[in-house]
C-alpha cells in the first residue's frame, strides 16, 4: 500500500521557491526559515527542519548558493558537479590519497563533521579559505557530488556517502541540455515573469545556456513572451520577458512581508530595482561607520510594493527582538507603519520573542516598544 504524504502548511512555500538558500548569517533567524514565514506566517521551524532533513524529499547542494532542494531534483545539477570534477581535477589528484581516505572513512564509520574526519593536529592548510587537506576533500567530493549534507550542526555540515544518504532516484543522470531546459522551466514558475537574465541567475547558469533554453521552451509553449511596462535594456528598448503558461495573475496585490536578503524575491539585485525601484546591499560586510542603514536590514514588503529596510537582531537571553534601525522608502504606502509594526509583533512571536525594542534609528517611525503578537 502506498504511503500517503501529509502536505505540511509550508510545502506549497517550497514547491513554488524550489531552493532554499542558506546562509550562516543568523542574527535574527537563519535564512531559510524566513521565505516560508514571509509567504505563510509562523510555523514551527523544528518542523522544517524535520522535513529538510530526515523526510528524504530534500537535499542540498549548489544550486543558487548552498540550498536547499527536492531530491528528486538532485540530477537536474549533475551537470554542474561534472563541470566542478572537470574545473578542479588538478586539485583533486594533489589531494587524492585524502580523498580516498575520507571516502573509506566514510563509508566505514556512516555521517561525520569535518572534525570527526581530521587526523590529528590541524596543520596542513591549503589556498582554499586556509582549510585542512580534510576540509578540501570533503568539500571537492561534495561539489562533485560524491558526498552530500546529512545535517547540519550549527553551520557545520555532517557528511555522508551519496549512495548511503539518498533514495537512488537523486543519483540519476540528466543531460546537459535537459537539465538545463528543466531548471529555466522551474524558474519561470517561481518568478512569474522574468527576463532572460533573471531565468538564468535563479539556478546560476550561464546566460548563453539559459537563452538555448529558453528557446526551445517558447518553441514548445512553455514560456510565452511578455513586455512589461518600464522594464527598458540598457541601449532604452524594452527588456524581453517570459511568462509561463500556467502563470496565473494574482487576484489581489501581495501581503506585507518580511523579507530574507535572499529570498528569491530580492536575491537578484537587478531584478529588484527594476520590480520595485529598490537599491539594496547588504551591509555586514561594511566597517559600522560606513553602513548607511543598518548590520543585517530586511527589505520591508508593504502591499507587493518595498516600502522599506528593518535592521533586527534577536536578543535570545533577553527575549527581545531588537529593531535597531527602520527605514522607510520614498512613496511608502500611508499604512507601512501599521503594516511594520504587525509583522515585527508577528516576527517576534515567531521567533519564540515577547517583546520589541526600537532604537529610533531612521526614518520610519515605530512605537518605541511593543508586546509580541501572541495571536
């Protein structure tokens, strides 16, 4: 008898995103917890988490950054690991005896940290962001493929074997072209309308492969060709756009959201000025004296419009969610407080927080503070 599935009230989040980026940024929550907050409120993230990673249904790898995917997706990137084994085979034979020693280790002994693998003393490092000879081999048989997370422990991933960790539909292969006409297709589905630049970032391929796709996908009716009003190229004539055909226009205009800096939404800078006239980096990276709106700003979604940038930071011990900067953006809707407000009472509930604290940095003026939203 088969098994029946249980839809959890985050899946339709998932299937329409199709990855999930990760980051180790965790200053208010990690990133790819909030994509599904922003699109269907609080859940549970332990739940998620669950989901991600014992279910079997998702994996992670490459994909747009280090992300999340459904498994049985994993074969539409095995052209990527085969380009990965290619562009860095010189490195693999330097670290080869490594390589075959992680690989029976990890097949003797099952899922393992990096610390679990090392021998001995850290010494012997290498070019790649000064990683032990253990880190390099682990991550080239990652890349290639050959090894997959099995888990996560803080920001650390636990490794397995390919073949011991998933179902052997996800060790399939795909070719090139196919693969590559899947992953525009899914794009399409996820971003609505989208230019050729768009379609090809969401699963990072090189813009010449994703036109070849796009192609053959208009040619069998899956993309329809679309003109959207102020999208201009850069030489002033309007900027091609897809549809695809089972894109339906909403019915009503976007809730007010929070927003990750990589939710697929926002994760493309370009697109995101020209959707929403939004300027937006992140800033973390940026000496304190020289950020203009805050560490870690969350874009303000306001009525499917960016109404402005939130600045927060989780104070656990406390029990706060600390707004320490807001920004409101020229022609904001008359209601972006209110709607700011909500969210962050929301937010805070969510994040297990009771109460919120405002600096009153900015331009948007919030009540100094506020109870969490217990609702």
């Amino acid at each position: 008898m088969p098994r029946l599935r249980l839809r959890r009230q985050f899946d339709p989040a998932l299937e329409r995103l199709h990855v999930l980026q990760i980051d180790s940024v965790n200053v208010f929550a990690r990133s790819h917890y909030l994509p599904v907050f922003s699109r269907h409120g609080g859940y549970s993230t332990a739940a998620l988490d669950s989901h991600l990673w014992s279910s079997g249904e998702y994996t992670e790898y490459w994909a747009h950054e280090a992300a999340f995917i459904p498994a049985a997706d994993r074969p539409l990137f095995q052209w990527r690991m085969r380009e990965f084994r290619d562009r860095h085979a010189d490195r693999a034979t330097a670290l080869a005896p490594e390589i075959a020693r992680v690989r029976a280790q990890l097949a003797d002994a099952g899922p393992q940290f990096v610390r679990e693998l090392e021998e001995g003393p850290r010494e012997a490092r290498g070019p790649w962001w000064d990683w032990s000879e253990t880190k390099q081999a682990v991550e080239l048989l990652f890349a290639r493929g050959e090894v997959v997370a099995a888990g996560r422990e803080g920001f650390q991933r636990r490794y397995a074997l390919a073949e011991q960790a998933l179902p052997s539909r996800a060790l399939e292969d795909r070719s090139r072209t196919e693969a590559q006409r899947a992953l525009i297709e899914r794009a399409a589905r996820s971003l609505g309308v989208a230019t050729l630049a768009d379609l090809a970032d969401y699963h990072r391929i090189q813009v010449a492969d994703a036109r070849s796709a796009v192609r053959d996908l208009e040619d069998a009716g899956d993309l329809v060709p679309v003109s959207v009003a102020g999208w201009v190229s850069t030489r002033g004539a309007p900027e091609q756009a897809w549809m695809h055909r089972e894109t339906r226009l909403p019915a009503r205009l976007a809730p007010d959201a929070l927003l990750t800096p990589f939710d697929p939404l926002v994760w493309f800078r370009p697109r995101t000025e020209r959707m929403f006239d939004f300027h937006y980096r992140i800033e973390i990276y940026n000496p304190q004296a020289k950020r203009k709106y805050g560490y870690y700003c969350l874009p303000l979604m306001v009525g499917g419009r960016i109404a402005g940038r939130i600045d927060l930071k989780a104070d656990r011990a406390g029990r706060a969610l600390l707004v320490q900067a807001a920004w409101r953006e020229p022609g904001a809707p008359a209601r972006t407080v209110e709607a700011a407000t909500s969210l962050l009472a929301r937010a805070a509930a969510w994040q297990g927080l009771e109460s919120m604290r405002v600096t009153g940095v900015g331009n948007l003026p919030l009540p100094a503070g506020f109870p969490a939203d217990s609702g």
